[in-house]
C-alpha cells in the first residue's frame, strides 16, 4: 500500500522519470500532447507507464487527481491555441 499522498513528483518517481522542477518542466514542455491523442496512449511512454496511468486513472483512486493535473500540463499548448 502507498502510504504518502501522491503528487506531482511522486508520479513523476513512480513513473521512472526525474521528479525535481526542472526535469518535471522540461518533459512537460518536450512532450506535449496532440488533440487527438489520450495522455495514456501517447507514444512516448513505455507499456508499464502507459498501464500505470490507465489502471490508475480508471480505478478513480488518490492517484486519479495527480493523473488528471498531468494530462492538463502535458495539453497546455493546445489550451493556448
């Protein structure tokens, strides 16, 4: 069981990718998603992160919120647009 309440840098940690500001705004402004593309099926994750962040978003749990806040960074451009 995951006992700390899960953030940003968690996910990040979680997802095997560097977790500090830097690295966390330099993968967002790298890996921007296109419109059509679900964050889950985005080709530059691996099938364990991909499943991780499917199951997760799906089941709705603590990490759901954390799942949602990334997806919404990962889609800024398109917001701006």
């Amino acid at each position: 069981m995951f006992d700390e309440q899960p953030t940003l840098e968690l996910l990040f940690e979680q997802l095997g990718l560097g977790s500090d500001q830097t690295s966390i705004d330099n993968f967002v402004a790298s890996h921007q998603l296109p419109k059509d593309v679900m964050m889950h099926q985005a080709d530059f994750w691996s099938l364990s992160q991909r499943e991780f962040l499917s199951s997760h978003w799906q089941k709705d749990d603590e990490w759901a919120i954390v799942i949602d806040t990334l997806n919404e960074l990962l889609s800024q451009d398109l917001q701006r647009k």
